[in-house]
C-alpha cells in the first residue's frame, strides 16, 4: 500500500483548478508509467530499483515531482 505521497494529493497535483482529475485518470496515468518504467528497465538489463523501490511508487513521486502530467486531447 503506498501512504505517501496520498491519492488526494496527486489528484491535487495532476489536476488543475479549472479541470481537476479524477481518481480514473490517476489510476490510468500511474498505470501507464509504472509500465513505461518497467518496459525501460527491462530494456536497460536492470532488474530492481534503488532501495527495492517498486515501480508504481516510482510512478507516483514522479507526479509529485511534476514530471508526469495528463495531456488533454
């Protein structure tokens, strides 16, 4: 289970005033960077994260982080 950083706070921070995002659209954007992660390490030969990270966690700090964000169509 991750506690930190929460799901209020990166609904908060991959949405914005005008257009908050919804808890669906955090799980689809957390879902598809998780698997960019893991294809990227797969092609890398790397087998774990730094601190036996997971890679969903990975994803989430990286929303915190603001390098991940939602692209509207």
């Amino acid at each position: 289970m991750i506690n930190e950083p929460s799901v209020d706070a990166l609904i908060r921070k991959l949405g914005s005033e005008e257009e908050p995002a919804s808890r669906y659209e955090l799980c689809v954007v957390v879902a598809k960077r998780t698997r960019q992660i893991i294809e990227q390490m797969q092609a890398a030969g790397i087998t774990e994260l730094p601190g036996k990270q997971k890679e969903i966690v990975l994803a989430c700090q990286e929303i915190m982080n603001g390098k991940v964000t939602i692209a509207h169509d």
